[in-house]
C-alpha cells in the first residue's frame, strides 16, 4: 500500500506539469478505449487527451491540454493496481486505503465519499483535496477490488477547475472494465 500512494502523489504531481497548450472542450465525450491486456483492464480516453504507459509509476496515465498559458495544472487520470489480501472487498480495500493517503499527504482533506458501479461491481470514490509544496490537488479516486486485485482510478485537476472536470473523471470511470 505505501508503494501506491508514493506513486499516486508523485504522478498527480508531476504529471499535472505538463507544458503543451490547446483548447479541449469541458463536454468531452470518451473517444476511445485504451486496452491492458497484462494488467486486465480497458478504460475510455477523452476526446483530445492523451495516454503514457508506465509513466511515474501508474500503469497508465491520460493526460488533458494545458486551456491556455494561465493553466498551470494538467489534468490527469491514472490507474494503478496491487495485489490485495484473499476476501479483501472494496469496501475495506477503499477505508485503508484512505486512512494511508491521511497519513501520507500533506493537508489531505476528505470533501465526499460515494459509490459507484463499475464494470457491474461497487467502486468507492472521494473526493479529497491535498498540497505538495505550494501546489495544491483536488481529484477523485475511484477504488474496487476483483480476484484479489486492488483497481484505483485516480483523477486529479487543480481546485480551480475540478468542479469542470469532474463531468469527464466520472465519464472515464464509468467505461473502466476488468477482462
């Protein structure tokens, strides 16, 4: 578990960072299906987005443009997954996951939780908000186990847009299928 949230802090961070520039629509529909057939799992991507395997640690990591040059937050959804014990169900995976990210994320506040269903089973999501630095995140994650596998979901935008993306995190989500 700590592997994950070090890799979930980092990769919200680092990748929000990216520096291209071009007008996305806030309506964004998904346009595509990126597949992981090591992992088992296939998830939509947005119109205008883009994907990097690997990258920070996630398994993959959609990316949005840069709105403007005023935009200094890339917003982002990864996806992660571990192993997790044998009868473990999402509803507990979920609580320690989030009693680890109060421990390790500075500022690490939660504004809701719900349930969702994906790929016809119960995901948990937040929404939280936390600071790296000066650098303040808000996301919502999304979190569900299958066959002893831990899936996180993890959409991330600056507090400022958030409330704009949130349409998009939730849209992405729906589309996550285990194979």
């Amino acid at each position: 578990m700590k592997r994950l949230l070090l890799v979930f802090a980092l990769s919200v961070f680092l990748v929000s960072c990216q520096t291209a520039q071009v007008s996305v629509p806030l309506d964004t529909q998904v346009a595509s299906t990126y597949d992981n057939s090591e992992f088992g799992f296939s998830i939509g991507v947005p119109a205008g987005w883009t994907y990097e395997e690997g990258a920070y640690g996630t398994i993959v990591t959609l990316m949005s443009f840069m709105e403007d040059a005023d935009d200094m937050f890339g917003e982002n959804i990864n996806v992660t997954t571990e192993e997790v014990p044998v009868g473990m169900t999402s509803l507990q995976y979920f609580n320690a996951s989030t009693v680890a990210l109060k421990a390790y994320l500075a500022g690490f506040k939660v504004h809701k939780k719900g349930t969702a269903i994906i790929d016809g089973a119960t995901a948990h999501w937040l929404i939280y908000s936390f600071a790296l630095d000066d650098f303040k995140v808000k996301g919502k994650v999304f979190m569900l186990t299958k066959n002893e596998v831990g899936y996180v979901v993890t959409c991330s935008a600056s507090p400022k847009t958030f409330g704009k993306y949130e349409g998009v995190f939730d849209r992405v989500a729906a589309t996550f299928k285990v194979n």
